[in-house]
C-alpha cells in the first residue's frame, strides 16, 4: 500500500470514529443526566447554576417513589405479561407459520394475505373495540386483559414462515417416512430448527410488551395492575414535578430491559434485524 | 363431499391439520381484530361514550370532526413529524450503519451504546427529555444560558415544540433502523465490492452503485415502517406536555387527539371515528408507497 | 453513604417479602376488602395515616388505597364507571352531577339517616355542594379557598413594601408594577407574579366570581360567560402578561406556578389552600408570607373542596359506607386539619386546622373562606371546564384575543349544555 493511500485511509478513519463518538454521546448522554439528577435532592436540581454532579449520592429518591407507588407490582406485571405473551405468541404463531409455510389446504394463500393486510392497520383503530370487549368479559384491570390481545401477531407468523420456508423438504419427506404426523414434524423436527428465529420473535414481543404505553394505560385503572411504562406516567404530578424522583423511577423502569441487553446483545440485534425482512 | 372424498386420506389430514394450525391464530385475529374493526367503523357512527346508551348518528361524528380546528391542527402536525422525521431517521441510521460496518476498532462497543435508546421504553424517554428541555432547569437552557443566549421554551412555546419532539423521536428510532441497515449491508456479496476495486471504482462510486442499489428494498421497506409508526406518534407527547400547555396546540397529534377525545373526554363515538381517518390516511401513503418502490427500487434476478 | 445504601436494601427487601407475602397469604378470618381511590399524592400519607386507624377500629375491614393522579383520575372513573366496577370509596369533586346521572354514585340519604349523623355537624356550602336535587351522594371532607402567598426575601431584596389585606385590584398590579420594575433595575431573575393559569380554579375562575358571574349554573343556556363582563378577567390576566408582571403562558405552562415559587423565582402566586402544607413546608417558610385576594368587585372567593363518594356498584356497601362516615367524621377531619392538608369541613374540628401550621400563617385560609360561593357548577361541569380551559389557554398564548376568546368559549359551552341534555 502507497503511503498516499494510508493517510487517506487513515483519514477516513478519524472521520468514522469521530461520528460513531458523536452518536454515542448523543445516545447515552441523556442516561448519564437521568442517573445523575436521580441522586440529587430537589434543591440540587432547581439551583442555578446548575451543578452537574450530585453533592451526595443519596438514594432518598428511591425511597420516595417505592413509598408512594407500588414498583414491586409493576415489574412483577410486566415480567408476567412478558412471559405469558412471549410463550402464548410463540406457540400460536409458529403453528400458524408452519401450517402456512409446509401445508397445502384450500384457501391459504387467501388467508395468509388477509393476515398480512392487518398488519396496515393502526393499531388505535382496534382499541375502542377491544377495551368494550374486556368491559364484557369483565376482564378490565387484570393482567389477562394486558395479555389476552397481544398473543396473537401477524407479524411473528410472517416472521417464523419465512424461517420455516428455508428449511428443505426432504426433512419432511424423511420424518414422515419414519410415520411422523404433520404435528410430529413441527414440534420435534422443524421448531428445534429454527431456534433462533423464536428467540428473535421472542424478543421482539418481550420489547412491544415492554414498550407499550396507550393500552395498559387505558384498560387497566388499579395502580396494583399497572405496568412499568403506565407507571411511569403516574410519576408526573398534579402538585409538584420532582423531577430527581421521576429520574429515579425511570432509572428503576429501565434498568431490567438495558441489563438483559448487555448479556443478550447478539440475540437482540438478530432480534430487530430480522424486523428488515420484507416478503 | 365429492370434493372432500376424492383426496386421500393423507391429503385429508393435512388440510385437517392446517386448519387446525391456523386456528387459534384466526380465531384471535378474528375476535381482537377483523371483529373490533368493523365494530370501530360501526362506533364511528355513533354518539358512543364511556357509559349510556349508544345512538346511531350517521356521519355526524366525521362532520365535526372535519369542521374542527384541532383535527387539522393535529393532522397538520401529524404530518409535519413524518415530513421530519422519516428522512432523518433513515438517512442518520443509514450513516451509522455504513460507518459501523467498516468494523474499525471499537466498532461493538459504538454499537451497544447507541442502541441503547431501542431497548428503553418511550415513557422514560419522554420523561427524561421533558427534564432536560424544562425551561427553569433543563439542562439545554442552562447551556444556552451559559453561552449568553436567550433560555428557549423548549416545550411549550409554539414554534419550536414540535421540533422538540421530533428531535426525542429521532433520538429514539435512528438505533433501531441503525441495526436494520447494518443486518441489510452485511448481507451484500463481498465480491461486488471486490469487483468494483479491480474497476478501480471509488469509495463515492461504490457506495452510489453498489451500497445504496442493493440496500434499496430495506430502505423503502424500513422507511414505509417508520412512516407508518411516525404517524402514529402518541407516547412522547403524552409524557412531554402537560394537558393545558401551552404547547400543546402545535404538538398535538392525530393520536393525542383520539386519545383526548375518546378517553379523556370519554366520546368513544368521536374516537373511533379519528381511528377511522387515520387508517384512511396510512392506507393512502403506504398505497403510494408501495407504487414508488415498484419504480425506483432495485430488483433482484 | 453506606447506611442509605443499608436502608434501601432493606426497604427493597421489606417490599419483595410484602409482595410474596400478599400472594401467598389466604388470611383465616378473610376480611371484607374496600378500595378507595384519591388522586393527591401530597395527602396520601396523611390517608395513609386515616385508613390506620380506620382498621384499627373495624378489623373486619381491610382497605386498599389507590393513588391515581390527577391527569388520569376522570378517565380511570369514567372507565371504571363503564365496566361498572368503579372503586368502593373515591374522592368526588363538582364533577359530581355526571357520575349521578350515569348511575355510578350510591345515595347516601338512608345512611346517613340510620347512622343518626346531625347534618347540621357540617359546613352548609359543603355539605349541600354534593347534594343533587335534594339527595345527598357525597360526603364533604373539606373547603379550599385560594389566596395570594409571597416571598418576603424577594421583597425586601428589592425593597418592595409587603402587601396587605383588602387590596384592590389596582393596588395588586401597581403592586406587581413596582416589583417588576425593581427587578428589572437591579438584574434579577425573579418574576414578579406567578399564576397557574393552566388550571381554572386558582386562577380565572377567581377573578370571574370577583366579577360576580355564575360561570356555569343551570339556566337554559347553562353559562353566562357570553355576557360582556366576562372578558375583563381574562383581558386582566393577558394584561398582566403584556405588562410584563406575569411571565409568559409559555413559562407558566413548563413549570407549574408553584414550582416556581417553590424555588423562589415568582415574588407572589395565587395558591389554593390545598398547597398549605407544601408552603409550611418549603426552606423558606419562614419568609413566605399570605393575604388574602385583591378584591376585584365583589370580595369573594369561589371555594371548592372535595367529597367521599361510594359506588352504586360496590359489593360491600355496608363496609364502604362505615368508611365514608369515618373519613367524613371528627377524627379524620382532625388527623388532616393537624397535618394542613384540609380545612375541615366538620365544624368541630376547624379549630384544629390553624396551631397545626409550623411556620406560615394559615388563618388566612380561613379568613378568605369567610365569604364565600360553592364553586360554579353545573352538570356537564366535567366537558365544560375543559371546554372552557382550551380557550382560556388561546387567549394566554395570545391566539385569540380576550373578546374573541371568551366568545367562542361561551359558544362550545352553550353548545356543549345543550348535547349533554339531549343525550340524557
């Protein structure tokens, strides 16, 4: 290589670090102020000028917002709706992905594609309906009514069929020689297959769930029934916006998901790559 | 009968199988969503509230609605996010994306970090830029405040609010767009950058005719996705503006609207018929879309 | 730094054993569960406090509190009124008259009458403001009236003369005038006046009963705000913020007026004396001092204050009702009286309201209760207060002026009177 060319090669390399810095400060800052004003006292955080770092790291925050509000429920209401929507979702969309992917009956491509067009829909158009439903089946403020519409996605089924059509036939063909039924080959021959396509669709429901805010907000009034993201919105009073009290409750909401990120990074970037796939 | 009979019993069973399959599937989309469809378009003629009797109204719903100031406000500022957003979103994760993908030293932990945002729900997002745009406190202002300029009122003045929330908006989505694109480049055959360096193609060249062409169908596919979730923005402006503000007004969003009307004010009817124009609108775009992507996009084979 | 981080793990560990023990424990005697929803998160301890004391008395009972603020609470009821399964005791403000034409308030009539309770025990203005038409469907709990607090380290920084009661309107701008321009002068940061104009009651609704408007009522029209004198209180407020004496609707809209005051950048606020016990309790206490509203053309403050409803809907009426009669009667009214966080609407125990303050004086409270109106109401309140906040919110921000404003807002609540009849 000329020397020529190393510089230029060189340059092109300050330039791509000095942007990924810059994005990463532009990310990561915000995180760093929340966790910095969570350990100030309120006189800390309205004195101008203003101080960057706490005077004493103290966690009478904390305190506060465990006392005032119910956090053990909410992480407790999040992580069993999580689980009951990731286990709930898997099993009926990869059913339905491997009917759609490997069976042949009247009609499916029909249905398959009146699925797909679903996924065009806002989802607010639904929510009036569904919330009427949940006041029927008297199932407003239970964690059921949190669980019970999200077990079934279009988009985790789309997902998983793609997955299942990469898989050869003669997998099949040799199972069913071996007198394997059509359910047979799904659950002991294909679903250990396509593992990481289910911890990638895994993920992104645990995320939606995670993430939602208007429909817990909505069907859910006892507090005790809350999830974290509706429980945050509780932190913002009528009398007076502590603000160190509402970064620790945030700090306390986001911590559990930037953790199993931390230990679960390849899964989640598989995770949300996958959500680039198109048909 | 004669047509189920000719099949073979293993034909039979599979079509049994499938449908049995499918079922639990449709059986839940039919209930939570083709059923509450058409019950919305239903409510959205109707005076529907959270409690009483329903009456049916015809098209009076959509008629105040259309004579409303605050859904053209609303619908104007809806559309303005995706003006914004939408191309800064895809255009900033693109370039972070081809940036990550020259693997230079460090190149996982830059990736961790900035996907941070992906992983942290959008109620602690909103709360967090509604402490740092706070007029009195925030700390924006104090370094403007610091350099000699005038404090800004990031959230509630009119004329810059809803750049504010654009601006968390961006922030929020560019890390998961940033890892689409990145799964996308990696996906690019190796060999026909090799192929271009022997042409002696530059780095411009190679990114205008290899880079973008093959990324193409992600592209249009990831920004028809953000279209539509910009469209449909609600959680920031729930979490960032207080009722009464005064910024309200200029950040108020189709979606804050129908969450105002319908459960606030409890006018379900009114509500459903938001719902209704918002499909209709969503509908639209991503039918035009898709017309575009059918003439500029690069096909395979 | 060591013992914070000992108390909270150990306050952690006490709530991990709470949650596990109230999921496993099938208690013997299975008492009766109430819930009771209230929406202050600065009262909350003080109920926590009542409630204590509550099971102490009925064992038998056991209480869930259910904190909903504010923002949420309206919609939380009208949900929980729509599923018909509203909580068992809630606070009930004059957003009263819909929750009784939907069905969702128990009429407490027959209760009160088998409790021997002498009515006569309570405020008048209280306890008739949740009657309707004659049926009594809450309880009172207490009286808020509004007055004017000021920071006496601002004012004699900038050696302003303190204000006194009786001062007129006039007097309250020149007043904001002369802080304005010592401000000015010698570079402060401090605002002469703050206001919460983003919410009705500690603001405009007081400058219009000055005025001596009904606001709402229950005339056939429903409002009398599309008559001239209704601009002039908005007009005042847009005023005040052209003078520069009040910030702009985008300040106050960003932090509430309070905060600032809180933080001692507003020199005076209009405060409703259900911030009393935050006032007490601020670092400079000591410095803050109360009068009573300027008087604008009638001295009168518009009073609101709460009530104890139950739901229609409750499966344990006789306990929920035992629960009302306790958080209405003497000892709860004295627990929030001692702890500033309510004038008593028992009459018995008011006198406990005033040695319980530590530093500021609250017998201003009080004095500005003396006359007084039930806080304007009618029965589309719940819409109409909004309708009327929107618009208030337009004229602030300058979009609409005071005439055009008040007109427009006098139309969609005239409008607004007329479909809540139709569809009843």
């Amino acid at each position: 290589m000329g020397k020529m060319n190393r510089t230029k090669y060189k340059r092109g390399h300050i330039f791509t670090h000095a942007v990924l810095i810059l994005a990463v400060l532009i990310s990561v800052v915000p995180f760093i102020w929340m966790i910095l004003t969570a350990f100030k006292n309120y006189e800390e955080s309205i004195r101008i000028p203003m101080t960057i770092f706490p005077a004493r790291w103290n966690f009478d925050n904390f305190q506060v917002i465990l006392s005032k509000f119910p956090f053990g429920r909410f992480y407790i209401n999040t992580f069993t709706v999580m689980i009951f929507v990731i286990l709930g979702e898997l099993l009926i969309s990869s059913m339905a992905a491997y009917a759609f992917a490997r069976l042949d009956f009247p009609l499916k491509n029909g249905i398959f594609i009146f699925c797909l067009s679903l996924m065009m829909v806002p989802s607010q158009i639904f929510i009036i309906p569904q919330y009427d439903l949940m006041v029927k089946l008297k199932l407003t403020n239970t964690l059921v009514a949190l669980i019970l519409p999200r077990l079934f996605s279009v988009f985790s089924t789309f997902l998983l069929r793609q997955f299942f059509l990469t898989l050869p036939r003669d997998l099949d063909d040799a199972a069913k020689i071996d007198g394997c039924g059509f359910f047979g080959i799904y659950f002991r021959i294909l679903l250990p297959l396509i593992r990481p396509a289910l911890i990638s669709v895994a993920i992104l429901s645990g995320l939606t769930i995670w993430k939602d805010l208007l429909w817990p907000l909505i069907v859910n009034s006892s507090m005790e029934r809350y999830t974290l993201s509706a429980g945050l919105a509780l932190l913002i009073g009528e009398h007076t916006t502590n603000f160190p009290q509402v970064m620790a409750g945030s700090l306390m909401a986001v911590t559990p998901m930037i953790v199993a990120f931390f230990f679960l990074q390849k899964q989640f970037v598989e995770g949300i790559a996958n959500t680039g796939i198109k048909g | 009968m004669n047509f189920w009979k000719k099949r073979s019993e293993m034909k039979q069973k599979e079509i049994l199988t499938g449908y049995l399959m499918i079922g639990p599937l449709l059986i839940g989309l039919g209930v939570f969503y083709v059923y509450s469809f058409f019950i919305n378009i239903f409510y959205s003629m109707t005076n529907k509230k959270t409690f009483g009797a329903i009456k049916f109204v015809g098209l009076r719903n959509f008629e105040k609605l259309f004579a409303s100031e605050k859904f053209w406000t609303a619908l104007g500022n809806t559309f303005k996010y995706v003006v914004i957003c939408v191309p800064l979103v895809i255009v900033i994760s693109l370039l972070l994306a081809i940036l990550l993908n020259r693997n230079v030293s460090g190149t996982g932990i830059y990736r961790t970090l900035i996907f941070l945002p992906a992983v942290t729900m959008p109620a602690a997002i909103g709360l967090i830029w509604k402490w740092i745009f706070n007029y009195e406190f925030g700390v924006i202002n104090a370094a403007v405040s610091a350099f000699g300029g005038e404090r800004i009122a990031w959230l509630s003045d009119k004329s810059v609010v809803l750049l504010a929330v654009a601006t968390v908006l961006i922030w929020a989505d560019v890390s998961l767009r940033m890892i689409v694109f990145l799964a996308g480049l990696q996906g690019i055959p190796n060999a026909l950058y090799e192929a271009a360096e022997i042409d002696g193609a530059s780095e411009t060249t190679k990114l205008f005719r290899i880079t973008l062409p093959m990324l193409s169908p992600t592209i249009f596919f990831a920004a028809l996705m953000e279209m539509i979730g910009v469209f449909q923005i609600f959680d920031f402006i729930y979490l960032m503006i207080s009722a009464n503000s005064a910024g309200l007004p200029a950040a108020r969003s189709l979606v804050s609207y129908f969450y105002d009307e319908a459960f606030v004010r409890g006018n379900h009817g009114f509500g459903s018929a938001i719902t209704v124009v918002l499909f209709a609108i969503i509908l639209i775009m991503t039918a035009l879309q898709l017309y575009f992507q059918k003439k500029w996009v690069y096909q395979e084979g | 730094m060591k013992r914070c981080k000992l108390v909270y793990g150990l306050v952690m560990s006490a709530m991990m054993c709470a949650l596990i023990l109230s999921a496993v424990s099938v208690s013997a005697a299975d008492p009766v569960k109430i819930s009771f929803m209230l929406w202050d998160e600065v009262q909350r301890p003080v109920f926590d406090e009542i409630i204590a004391k509550f099971v102490e008395a009925n064992p038998d009972i056991e209480v869930e509190i259910q904190l909903t603020p504010w923002s949420q609470y309206w919609t939380k009821l009208d949900a929980a009124a729509g599923a018909g399964e509203a909580p068992d005791v809630f606070w009930m403000n004059t957003f009263m008259s819909k929750y009784v034409d939907a069905g969702v308030l128990e009429p407490l009539d027959s209760y009160i009458d088998a409790a021997g309770l002498d009515r006569a025990a309570w405020l008048g203005t209280t306890m008739n403001a949740y009657a309707d038409e004659g049926v009594q469907y809450a309880m009172p709990k207490g009286m808020d009236t509004v007055v004017v607090a000021f920071n006496k380290k601002i004012f004699d920084k900038y050696e302003v003369a303190y204000p006194a009661d009786g001062w007129t309107w006039d007097e309250f701008i020149a007043k904001g005038a002369e802080l304005r321009d010592a401000i000015k002068t010698a570079g402060g940061d401090e605002y002469a006046l703050v206001m919460e104009i983003d919410s009705a009651q500690p603001s405009y609704i007081q400058l219009l009963a000055q005025d001596g408007l009904a606001i709402f009522d229950e005339s056939e029209k429903g409002t009398d705000l599309d008559s001239p004198d209704a601009v002039a209180a908005f007009a005042d407020i847009v005023a005040l913020i052209d003078e520069g004496i009040l910030p702009d609707f985008k300040v106050l809209s960003d932090t509430k007026a309070t905060d600032l005051f809180l933080s001692e950048k507003g020199a005076m606020v209009y405060v409703g004396s259900w911030k009393s016990s935050v006032l007490d309790e601020a670092s400079f206490a000591g410095d803050i001092g109360m009068v009573k509203m300027p008087i604008r053309k009638v001295d009168i403050c518009a009073i609101g204050g709460l009530g104890y409803s139950m739901s229609a809907f409750s499966k344990h009426k006789d306990a929920a009702w035992k629960l009302v009669e306790f958080l209405s009667g003497p000892e709860s009214n004295r627990i929030q009286a001692e702890a500033r966080i309510e004038i008593p609407a028992y009459l018995a125990e008011q006198e406990a309201y005033l040695p319980a303050f530590k530093t500021i004086d609250g017998s201003v409270f009080i004095d500005q209760g003396v006359l007084s109106v039930r806080f304007p109401s009618h029965r589309p309140l719940a819409t109409t207060i909004s309708i009327m906040s929107d618009y208030a919110g337009q004229i602030f921000s300058k979009e609409l002026t005071p005439e055009e404003g008040v007109a427009a807002m006098a139309e969609a609540i005239i409008e607004a009177v007329a479909e809540y009849r139709a569809d009843m």
